[in-house]
C-alpha cells in the first residue's frame, strides 16, 4: 500500500470518528445542553480514538470496511470511554 493511501485512510477514519461523536452529541441534545467547547474537545478526542482503531485493524489485517466502522463506533464511544479507561489508569497508578 503506498503512502497516499495510509494517508487517506487515516483521515477517513478519523472523520468517520468525528461524525459518530456529532451523531452521539445529536442523539442527546435534548438531555444535554450542546456547549461548543466541549463538543470541540470531544470531536477531537473521538479522531484519535478513530485514528488508533485505524492502526489496530491495520495491524489485524481487518478488512478497510470494518477498520470504518470500528472508527465510526470508536468516534460514538471514544471520549467516555477514553475518560473511564483514564480514571482506572490513574487509580492504579496512585
């Protein structure tokens, strides 16, 4: 695969991310008030969850169709998950 490809597919991934972090967002705007910097902090919290389920798909040769749609789920999950994954870490850690 050359390296325009890598490039694109990380992008894609990263944006497919962000859409389920609006489409999440979306999905509860009538329990919670919609506030831009949180939504902004969110969306790119939920590209690095999408652009780390791009590198473990690629490294469990997943096809490019699942790699999307784990990037997509990673974007729906990614901010409270990365936070509850973060609040365990730091428990053991203390």
């Amino acid at each position: 695969m050359n390296n325009q490809n890598e490039i694109l597919q990380v992008t894609i991934s990263a944006l497919l991310a962000v859409f389920g972090a609006l489409s999440r967002l979306l999905s509860q705007k009538d329990k919670v008030a919609v506030k831009i910097p949180a939504t902004v902090s969110g969306c790119f919290v939920a590209a690095f969850a999408g652009v780390l389920a791009n590198f473990v798909s690629d490294y469990l040769s997943l096809s490019l169709s699942l790699t999307y749609l784990l990037a997509g789920v990673c974007g729906w999950i990614g901010p409270q998950v990365l936070d509850a994954f973060a609040s365990i870490v730091m428990k053991k850690i203390q």
